[in-house]
C-alpha cells in the first residue's frame, strides 16, 4: 500500500517552488531561441510564479516543445530504496579515452558519479537501475567525445551542464513520479556532445562482461 494517497487527477496536485523555477527557465530558453516574444515571456513568467498546480504550469509550456512539465504518475516499485542492499558497492566513475565504456542493466546509482569521454564514447542506461540516494548528479564532461545517459520516462530530470563547440542537450529535463529519485546532469562538452533521453523501460538484457 501507498504512504501517500494519490490524487484520481494527478494534474490538481500542488506545484512546488523548484517546479515554477523549472518552467521559468524553460521559458527564457524558448524567448532565446525565438519560440515566445519577450512581452509573452515578461506574461508567462508571472503565470508561472502564480501557479497553483501542475495543470496550471502545463497551460504556460503546452505549446513549447520538450516542456516535460506534465504532472507526475505514480513511480514503478522499482525506485523504493529497500531494493537495494545495504553496503551494496556502487561504481563512482566512468572513464572513455580513445574508446568507450557502459553502464547498462540492475547496475547501482551512486548519489555523485562522473563520466569523463576523450575521443570516445559513454553510455549510461539508468532504465534498470536502483538508486542509492533519492536525488543523483552526474558529472558529465567530453572533449571530443560524446556521454549518452538513457532515463526512465517517470524520473524526474534536470539538465544545467555548458556546451562550448558542442552540444549539451535539455530537452529531457522535467518532472517525474513521486518516489522516483531526481537526477542532475551537469557537466561541460567542449568538440563533443552530452546527450540525456527519455525511453520508456523495456526487458532489462544481461549486461556484457567488461561492459
């Protein structure tokens, strides 16, 4: 059974100052880009702080893409931290010089991990894997080099990480299920590109040895 009981229209529940945040930041990326005027973004901007619930939020991005700002659904099981044992060790680090490397699978989410690709390539699928921490940051930086992070469609995301001759992509950030941890992205792609995507979760495959 829920702790919590869960709202028929997920849409009512109330918004929280870090969502309002999230929207606002949303907008003033869509003003740059040229997508809103400054006056609709001067407008929506005092919508969003006056935001009462996610419905409310939903009516100022709804016609932006990749807003992400849908009310929450109910977490799949699978994020409960009692999942994962206790002294269960966490790699803290992925590293890709001139090659690649991979995380895929029932693989363990320390709260900090970061991924470093030199002329290489990074892969870090989070669709399967258990959290220790409610909230995790990943560092992700590249040079020549590309990081590839796989999430849940449910996990809440936020993207803030530079790109600098390369591309650091935000489109994934947005909100997730309650009970789904919240993972950070932040970082630096210089001649590279950081990539973060949502895919809904399919069959977990047997990770390779080495991988």
């Amino acid at each position: 059974m829920s702790d919590q009981p869960v709202p028929a229209d997920p849409s009512r529940l109330r918004a929280a100052d870090a969502d309002r945040d999230r929207v606002v930041e949303l907008l003033r990326r869509a003003a740059a880009e040229g997508r809103i005027t400054f006056d609709e973004l001067d407008e929506r901007i005092g919508q969003a702080y006056a935001a009462r619930t996610f419905a409310d939020l939903d009516a100022v991005t709804s016609d932006l893409p990749g807003a992400g700002m849908n009310a929450p659904v109910r977490a799949a099981p699978r994020y409960q931290p009692p999942e994962v044992p206790v002294g269960t060790p966490a790699p803290a680090f992925s590293v890709a010089i001139m090659g690649g490397a991979k995380r895929a699978g029932p693989w363990v989410v320390p709260s900090a991990y970061t991924a470093v690709a030199v002329m290489g390539g990074i892969e870090l699928d989070l669709r399967h894997a258990r959290f220790m921490e409610a909230e995790v940051t990943i560092r992700a930086f590249c040079l020549m080099g590309g990081v590839s992070i796989t999430v849940p469609e449910d996990m809440a995301v936020d993207v803030s990480g530079i790109g600098f001759m390369g591309g650091f992509d935000h489109g994934a950030s947005g909100l997730g299920a309650p009970g789904a941890p919240h993972v950070r992205v932040v970082g630096f792609a210089m001649m590279g590109g950081v990539e973060v995507k949502r895919r809904p979760v399919q069959p977990a495959q047997p990770e390779l040895p080495g991988a």
